[in-house]
C-alpha cells in the first residue's frame, strides 16, 4: 500500500490535487499531522509558471532556497530564469552541492533522489558594481517613471519630468546619462529654452531646481555608473545553454543593498523592457522567462499612484508574452492587492507573531488563502526551515488544495561561489567583450566638426611675426558664464540640439511604464 492510500481521507485529497500528468516541478513532499508523506509529493505543473507567484516568509525561513530550488528545476527543464540576489548567496547554483547529513537526511524525508549538479549560469552586476557583467541603462530608455522613483520624486515634479522626456523625445534628442538630463533640465529653464514648453504647460524654475539638485545628490552618492552604455540587452536574459538547459541570470546586488530604490526600480526597467519588446505568445508549454523579483516590498514602498497602475499592468500583460513573475517578500501584504490578485502560485514560509502588528500580518495573510483543511493561523508559525505552506494553478488552471511541505534540497551548492571564481567565470562569459567596458559615445556635433576643414594659419616669419606677437594687447578677463550658459554654450548641448537634424527618422516611442522602445 502506497503511503498516500494510508493517510486520512483531507489529506488524500490534498495529495490527488497535485497528481498532474504533464510535466512539472517538484517542490517537496506533504506535511500532515506533523509526519512527512514522500508518496505524496506537491509539484508545480510547468505551464503555469507564467501565471505568476509569491514566495513569501520571515528573514531566515528558507525563501533564497526556495527560490534556488525552483530556478534549478526550470533551468533543467530549458527554461531561462532570473535571479536578483540580494545577500550574494546564490551564486552557488552554478556549482555542484556538496553532499552531508543534512542534505541526505532531508533527501531521504521527501524521496528526493539527491545529485549534486551545477547550473550554466551569467553573473551580473548593476553599473559594474560587484563581480558580474555591468548592467547599464540609458536615460531615454529608463523613462521618467522609474527615474521619479529613484530620485524621490513627487507627483508634481514627476509630471513635469515627464515633460521634460516628452520634449527631448518629439526632439529625437537621446538622453545618455545623467549629464545629458541635466544639460537639457537648464536649457528648458533658460531664457532660450523656456518658451520650448510654453504651449504643453512649462516648467517652473523652481520644480526644475529640485530635479537638478536631486541628480547632483544621485550622482554624488555613485549613481551615475548605472546609466550609460553600452546598454544592457534583456533578450540576453531569454538564452538557453548547448545543453539545452536554460541559463539562469544572477544579478549580484550586495554592493548596492543600501541603495534599496535604485535596484528595485531596475529589476523593474528589466521586467518593463521584456515587457514591450517580446511578442505575444499567449498559453505555451512552459515559460519563455521566469523573473524572481526579490525584496519586492521596496518596489511598491511611497509607490506613485502611476508607478502602482504600471506594474500592475505590467504584471498582468506580460503573462501572455510567456514570462512569469515570482515576487519575494516577507509577508503577501507587502504587495498591493491588485497586484497579489494575480499571483497565481503562492509559496509561504513560516510567519512571526511576536508583536501585535506580527499578530494583524498573520491573520492577514491567512485571509489570502483558499478554504484550508489546515489550522493555518497556527500552522504558519510553527513551520520549521525549509517548510512552507503552497498552492499553485493546476493544468486546468484551478487552485490547488492548500498543502503544508517539506521543501526539497537544492541540488546545487547552497551558498556563495568564492570571488576569484566568479571573476573568471565572468571573463570567460560570451557577454563579457560586449558590456565590460562603458563607452562614451561621441556626439554628432563633434563628428560633424571633426569632418569640417580646419582654415589654414598663415606662417609666421621673421621679425614681422615677431613683432606681431609682441603687439597683441591682453584682453580683459571674460565675466564667468552662469550655470545655464555654461551648459547651453557646451558642445555637448549643441550636440543634443544638432542631433536633432541628424538622427533622421527616428522616434521614441514609450510603453506603459513611460521606458522607451528600442529597436534590435
């Protein structure tokens, strides 16, 4: 007799709701009446890992091997994923485990037939800041929505950088970096340029004053290497390895973890750029991308009102462009219930309720959750490491029973590759020679220049050219420029200006989350 046939008749049922027939990924075995069931395992049906997730728990609960366990599973099964590792512990998926007691114990409990395995593996970093390949973005294609996010901006000043953009795109003017913005900000608030915006509304001096103060703070605080190029292509998170197995994209976030609003907001621009540049494939046999969206909760903290309604949009369009989202996060109310709506596949670790605010998350929390046969208040806290409680979609798109699990072990190494390691892997990587070096493009203006014939100098000869020199009255020192002058009269505005006559034919055009389109 099967173990599943000797449990009681709920936990039975429990168990044939994850009985799928088509492939899938396995997740652990059942929990119930505080023994594990390996007969009964608890699997995720791969189809429907587009529909999205939650992994979500209390610091120290298992979620970063959770997510490890899963991205092993879809990278076997040629699936690309993305990883944002915020505490630098998951590099390790790209090296075989290593076997112990405690490996093989919880192996044994689930009836995992344990392999340790590696995973083909590209590290990234965000502007070079770290050990992987610098992920950079341009400001234009960035947008003005994740950019009023990270600057802190307010509605107000949001919405008139998003005039500012509006009039740099119809312009065909690029915005590179932060010194091309700040360029362009005191042009349009220069007697020259002011009456640019005159018929769409204006900016007020002041409003454009906290945008430049704001940049100069952002690039004081070693933010200007994230924008630039060469800019990081997305479709490069969408490769598969020889093998066949999909490549699993690890974004090193540790030397940024005290820059919370800037790396969340460009896991987003990732998310938003795949968004408006894959084509729409609607229900597929398994995902095009699965994206972990790690610490999640930064992303909608003092969200805009336009912020929220694009990610929400986002996350419910780009399901049928085959790539599926798992927000992690510490509790499901960390996520706006628009969003938590639809999130199809739900993985909960353990919860605290020391406090009376843990108490209130708790009981939250369990409200999220279908009908249970479970006492899932008290459940909840008393999951141990490498426990949670699941639900996912089945293959017909109905919710699963709720089912409390043992969580398998990773199969690869469960913690941090040593740096010199990495540093070859990512000089080895076929990335490498394309984005390890920035590059500041030259301007059109200075092209342009460059080509026009210098007028020739008439040699000087003797003592008439001498005495020439020796003419020459000193010129009164010129008045220092303003600010303003200062960047108008630069070659780099005249360069944005003048472009506008030679980038002929192009048009930026931008999706919902106000990022630009580009053209591969």
């Amino acid at each position: 007799m099967s173990d599943s046939e000797t449990l009681p008749a709920e936990a039975r049922q429990i168990a044939a709701g994850y009985a799928f027939s088509g492939p899938a990924l396995d997740l652990g075995a059942l929990l119930w009446d505080g023994g594990c069931h390996p007969g009964a395992p608890v699997r995720i049906p791969l189809p429907v890992l587009n529909r999205h997730g939650l992994v979500a728990g209390a610091t120290g609960t298992g979620k970063t091997k959770t997510l490890q366990l899963i991205a092993e599973q879809l990278s076997a099964q040629g699936v690309p994923v993305f990883l944002a590792d915020i505490k630098g512990d998951l590099s390790g998926i790209a090296r075989p485990g290593q076997p112990n007691e405690r490996v093989q114990g919880r192996a044994a409990e689930v009836g995992q037939q344990w392999t340790p395995a590696g995973f083909p593996a590209e590290f990234l970093a965000l502007g070079g800041l770290g050990h992987g390949i610098p992920v950079r973005a341009t400001i234009t294609s960035f947008g003005p929505v994740l950019l009023s996010k990270a600057l802190r901006l307010n509605q107000t000043q949001e919405q008139s950088l998003g005039l500012i953009f509006h009039y740099a795109d119809t312009k065909g003017l690029e915005l590179i970096d932060l010194k091309d913005l700040r360029a362009v900000v005191a042009f349009l608030t220069s007697d020259e340029g002011r009456a640019e915006l005159k018929n769409i509304g204006g900016l007020s001096t002041a409003t454009a004053g906290v945008i430049l103060r704001s940049l100069t703070a952002f690039e004081a605080q070693g933010m200007a290497d994230f924008f630039g190029e060469p800019e990081f292509d997305t479709a490069d998170l969408l490769r598969t390895a020889r093998d066949g197995r999909g490549v699993v994209s690890v974004l090193e976030l540790p030397a940024v973890q005290d820059k919370p609003l800037l790396f969340s907001t460009f896991l987003m621009w990732l998310l938003a750029d795949l968004f408006h540049d894959l084509p729409e494939i609607g229900d597929a046999d398994k995902p095009r991308l699965v994206f972990f969206f790690d610490e999640a909760h930064l992303l909608f903290s003092d969200a805009s009102k336009a912020f929220l309604e694009s990610i929400t949009q986002t996350v419910r369009l780009i399901r049928s462009k085959g790539v599926g989202v798992f927000f992690v996060t510490q509790t499901p109310k960390d996520v706006p219930s628009d969003v938590l709506a639809q999130l199809g596949n739900r993985v909960q670790h353990a919860l605290r309720a020391y406090t009376p605010d843990d108490q209130k998350a708790l009981r939250a929390t369990v409200k999220t959750f279908p009908n249970s046969a479970y006492d899932l208040e008290e459940l909840l806290t008393g999951l141990g490491t490498g426990e949670a409680v699941v639900t996912v979609l089945g293959e017909k798109g109905a919710p699963t029973p709720v089912a409390a699990t043992r969580l398998r072990a990773p199969e690869s190494l469960m913690g941090p590759v040593d740096g010199a390691e990495l540093d070859r892997a990512v000089r080895e990587s076929a990335l490498h020679g394309r984005y390890a070096q920035a590059v500041d493009r030259e301007s059109a203006y200075e092209k342009l220049s460059a080509e026009q014939p210098q007028a020739p100098r008439a040699p000087e000869t003797g003592k008439a050219g001498k005495a020439g020199k020796a003419a020459q009255v000193p010129k009164a020192p010129k008045e220092e420029p303003s600010l303003v002058e200062q960047v108008v009269g630069s070659g780099m505005f005249r360069s944005l200006a003048r472009s506008v006559g030679t980038q002929i034919g192009r048009e930026i055009t931008r999706s919902l989350f106000g990022t630009a389109r580009r053209r591969r």
